[in-house]
C-alpha cells in the first residue's frame, strides 16, 4: 500500500506541481487548500506525512502544525514545511513548532523526493 502524504497550500499551482512529482514516486497524495480542511482531513486519513505551507488564510502552517502535533493519533507524523519562508528565524520557528524539515519553494522535485523518502521511505 502507498504511503499517505497530505499537501496543505492554498495555491493550486503548488498542488498541481507536486501531486503529480508524489504520485508519480508511488505516494498517494491528498490535498488541502487551507488549515480547516488540512485538520479535517489528517484527523480522517491519517496521512504518513504531512506537507505544509505557511502563509495560508485562516490557520497559518505553524499554528496548524501545533495543532496536529496535540492530537495523540497525530502527534508523531511528521511534518515538512515546502514555503518561500526561508530565513534562519523561519526555519527556526517550523522546527520549533515541530516541523522535522524545511523545504524553500520552488522546490526541486529531486530534493522533494529525497526528503520525503528519508523521512517516511517507500
């Protein structure tokens, strides 16, 4: 059975760009396009991992990351931040809001890959 990977970001560009570079790599993909249906659907599919964005409207990545973190069913999937974030402080506040990567978008898909396998495998 495929690994489970959820992608939260409200550009549509983002998930057409990486849906297909998942499931193409043997992942099955699910998105969401904000922080509300990204907890509904972690809470309801469970997903390996999870791919976050953090500026979105509503929830922002790191709040919601905190948030999946304090559900017991949820508090030891990992999360990778894919954003355009990227200073030291940024990167900083995703680790500590439990991010275990950080990904700079645009990303490269061979770089996407190589994280996502290290973390969750095949």
């Amino acid at each position: 059975m495929s690994k489970k990977i959820l992608l939260v970001d409200d550009d549509p560009g983002v998930h057409m760009v990486i849906v297909p570079i998942l499931s193409k790599a043997g992942y099955f993909a699910v998105s969401a396009k904000n922080g509300e249906q990204a907890l509904h659907l972690a809470l309801n599919e469970r997903p390996d991992l999870i791919i976050l964005d953090v500026i979105m409207p509503g929830i922002k990545g790191r709040d919601l990351c905190k948030k999946i973190k304090a559900y017991d069913v949820l508090k030891d999937t990992p999360v990778i931040f894919l954003t355009a974030k990227d200073s030291e402080d940024d990167v900083k506040a995703e680790l500590e809001a439990g991010a275990i990567a950080h990904l700079t978008k645009p990303v490269n898909p061979v770089d996407l890959l190589k994280t996502v396998d290290g973390i969750i495998g095949k």
